[in-house]
C-alpha cells in the first residue's frame, strides 16, 4: 500500500476538522488556492472524491471519512 504524502494530510486534516479550505489556509498559513491544490492532488491521488463542496462550505464523503478517521 502506497500511503498519501504527509503535505497532504495536514490541509486535509485542517479541511475536513474546519469545515473550510479558507480557515485551513489560515491555519496552516498558506493560500486559500494552495489548499484547493494540494486536496485536488490528494483526490487524484486516491482517485476519488473526499469533499463535497457546497456553498455552506465542505462535507466530507465517505471516502473523506474513512481518511479523516485514519489520520
């Protein structure tokens, strides 16, 4: 098994535990578009999706659950 790597696990673990890729960027001190990129490489990494993206903000799928309980 080929894991993730760790700079993509932190803006997912910020997004998924936030709600928001804004207030992951804040927390993480990077751009609201560098969190976008790094979660969009994460899922075609894993080849799904892991967020559902809605006006509200994120929910994670259920792939994105299963990943936000291992990490």
């Amino acid at each position: 098994m080929v894991l993730p790597p760790m700079a993509a696990l932190r803006p997912f673990e910020a997004a998924a535990r936030l709600g928001s890729m804004s207030a992951a960027a804040r927390e993480l001190g990077v751009s609201q578009p560098a969190v976008s990129r790094m979660l969009a490489h994460l899922e075609a990494f894993l080849g799904q999706p892991l967020f559902n993206r809605t006006a509200r903000g994120l929910t994670l799928t259920d792939a994105g659950l299963t990943l936000q309980r291992a990490v």
